[in-house]
C-alpha cells in the first residue's frame, strides 16, 4: 500500500471515504477496464509542504499546505486551491480524484488535481495573506506547471491570488507564464465568463434536468445552501427564469421567504459581514430547518458531506443540483434514489468552472481572447453534450446520474491508462 494511502485512514462518510464508494460502484460497468480500477484509488503523487512567513508583527508561523495530482493519464493536472481551517490532506485527495471525474466527464483533455493550505484567511492581513500565497507557489513549484498541473480558485481563493501565483511562478521560471492558473484577472490572461462558469453550469444542467422531471422553471421553488460565487450565480439565473428563490443559508445562517426573496437586495448583503441574514427581506429560521423548506429544486453549494442520510430523508425537493463537491454521501445518494429525488451530482452539475477554465488555458496559449456570448455558448454546448451521454448511460444500465457519470468518465480515465500502458 502507498504511503499516503497508509496516512489516511477514511471513514465511510468521509471525502475520500465517499469517493472510494462512489468508484467501488461503477466497476461493474466498466467491462475489461476494470482491471485497472485500482489506478482510480490511488492518488499518483501527493505534496505536503511547509509554509512559514514572518507576520506583521514579526513573529514567524508556519501554515501546512498540500497538492494532490490523482490522475494525469488524459492530460496536465487541474483544480483549484482552497484556504480554509479545516483543509486535511484527505479532503485535498478526495477533491483531486473528483477532478479527474469530473475533466474526463465533460471530456476535457485534463487530469484531476488539487490544492490547499490550512488557514484562516479572514485572520491574515492583505500582506500575510499575499507572502502565503507566495511561499505555497514556491513551495509547490516543483509540480505545478502550464503543461504538468494547472491550480485555479476554489474556496476563499480568487483572481488576486491566482494573479499572486502565476506571477511567483513566473519569476521563478524566468518568464510570464500565463498559463500555469486560470482564474487569473483579465488583463493578465484571463477569461472572460470565468467568475460565473460554475454556477451558470449548475442552471444549464439543472435546467435540462427539470425538463426532463416536467417541473415548469416559473414558479418553482429553489433552495440553495452556501450563498458564494456558485450558489448566488446559479440563483440570479434561476430567478431570471422565474423560479422564487425561497431559502438561502450561508456561513451567517438561514434565510427564508416562501414568496420568493429579493436577490437585488440580498446578494449585496451577503456580501456583508453580516452575511445573508443581514438582509430583511424574509425571516430567518434554524440552520438545520433550512433541510425542511418546501422546495422542487435544492442547490447544495457549500462544502462537502452536507446532504446526510437524516437530511436527506426531510428534503422536500425534486431535483438536487450538487453546486458544491462531494455535498451527498454514498447513504444519502441511496436514500435520495429511493425517495425518487434526482441527484444532478457535482462532477458534471459544477463542471461548468473547470470548463472555462480550458477556455482561459487555450486562450493564454493562442493569445487570443473570445468574448463572453461566445464563451457561453461553448460552455452549454459541452454541458449539455456530456448531461445527455451521461443520461443516456443512465437509461441503459437503469442507474443514477451519478454512477452512469462515472461509469463514462472512469471509461475515458481507464481507457487512456491502459493505451499509454505502464512505464517502465
């Protein structure tokens, strides 16, 4: 057994205990492919690394960050790196293997990676918060690279600190080297459509999944826990479409109105200390009420593990639409199917972002920029290719969306490893 493997030790509902479940139920339709499905268990290469810098007050502390490549069999590595208290070298590998599913899931020519460090960001000032971005590039620059693996934001990361790492990586390589994040400003190389790809991907394919279910858009009623760049995009477009946004939760609490709450109103106080509750446009009630509002359409886009086998069993919703990675497990995705509640699952509903961000790395490359219609009109295009081969899948084999997911992308995956073979 690898030595990372050996250092983590999963629980059943944990984020690398999750998506070893979520592999051990596609094997059996993966044919001959199948014996190579340990390769999807075992991450290929894992990078913890130390990340001291002098504070303000000159004392020095140190913080622990990490990189994950899973799997590079159909291309560079690609995903975000997340600043956040509770990052473990466990989560960091869940979210690199759900990255190699969700690139070959929309056929993206990418493997999966990841990053993060364990801090607290809001703790830090602009300056800290700048030399640890810094030092962790470096830190991680032996790996990282335009052609080898590719970061780009996740959770309390942005443009700023992709702007941050791109530019530490290009002094250290001796040139400006766009192409090594995406997620980047647009006046150093980045896309436009970028900031709203995820959650724009969570309505496109939320959409066609209403369709499907006949649950008409106008009139119904949506409800979206984490209210960030993802859940509150994937609301304005719902609203625009005439569904009422009923019930919103963010780090700050929950907020209701069963009339429909003013996104006008609420997205700027949101963005607030005061988070959502701050607004006064509907009441606020118990977080863990928020899993009981009468809703068709429920958008978890917080973080992982959120939607439990309890939750799971109070949602009111029809159609679930994973804007966040890995938000059900595996008992709740059982207890969901059974209930006849469709699961839209993260790694093609939130594949819109990484989508984009193939965009911003074609464009950095040509150095040449598309405008945002026509960016757009890609991006559904591809998402909508992929959600209809994925329920297609699903159709023939009688399994969820999530399992024929994987069953398509874990072809591509396995399919590209056995053609390369092993080296040596």
């Amino acid at each position: 057994m690898s030595s990372v493997l050996s250092y983590v030790q999963p629980t059943a509902n944990s984020p690398w205990g999750t998506y070893l479940s979520q592999v051990d139920r596609v094997i059996p339709y993966l044919g001959d492919l199948a014996r190579w499905a340990e390769t999807l268990k075992r991450p290929k290469r894992a990078l913890i690394v130390d990340v001291p810098i002098e504070m303000d007050d000159g004392s020095i502390a140190h913080f622990e960050g990490y990189r994950v490549q899973h799997n590079l069999s159909r291309g560079p590595g690609k995903g975000g790196v997340r600043f956040h208290p509770d990052v473990t070298l466990e989560e960091v590998m869940a979210l690199s293997a759900w990255m190699t599913v969700k690139t070959a899931a929309v056929n993206l020519p990418y493997g999966g990676a990841k990053g993060g460090i364990r801090v607290d960001p809001k703790k830090l000032s602009l300056k800290e918060l700048e030399k640890v971005t810094r030092r962790y590039t470096s830190e991680i620059g032996i790996i990282i690279g335009p052609h080898s693996d590719i970061p780009a934001p996740d959770v309390n990361t942005n443009a700023q600190i992709m702007a941050w790492m791109m530019d530490t990586y290009s002094m250290n390589v001796g040139g400006t080297a766009t192409g090594v994040v995406t997620g980047k400003p647009l006046h150093l190389g980045g896309s436009l459509g970028r900031v709203k790809a995820t959650g724009r991907g969570v309505f496109v394919t939320g959409r066609e999944a209403a369709r499907r279910l006949g649950l008409d858009l106008r009139g119904a009623r949506v409800a979206v826990q984490g209210f960030g760049n993802v859940g509150s995009v994937a609301a304005e477009l719902f609203a625009e479409a005439g569904a009422k946004i009923v019930a919103v939760q963010d780090h700050t609490g929950t907020i209701v109105n069963e009339n429909g709450l003013d996104l006008a109103g609420l997205v700027p106080a949101s963005r607030t200390d005061g988070g959502a509750v701050s607004f006064k446009g509907g009441d606020v009630i118990d977080n863990e009420a928020f899993w009981e509002v009468a809703c068709d359409i429920l958008i978890p886009a917080a973080l992982e593990g959120q939607i439990t086998a309890e939750r799971a069993q109070k949602t009111k919703a029809r159609l679930v639409l994973e804007g966040a990675n890995g938000p059900t497990v595996p008992t709740a995705d059982d207890i969901l199917a059974e209930r006849g509640v469709l699961v839209v699952p993260d790694v093609i509903c939130n594949a819109g972002g990484v989508t984009v961000s193939y965009f911003e790395w074609v464009q950095d490359f040509s150095s040449f920029f598309w405008d945002e219609d026509e960016i757009n009109v890609r991006l559904d295009r591809i998402m909508m290719n992929a959600l209809n081969n994925i329920w297609d899948t699903a159709d023939k084999h009688k399994i969820t969306l999530r399992t024929a997911t994987y069953a398509v992308a874990c072809e591509r995956i396995l399919m590209a490893r056995q053609e390369r073979g092993l080296y040596p």
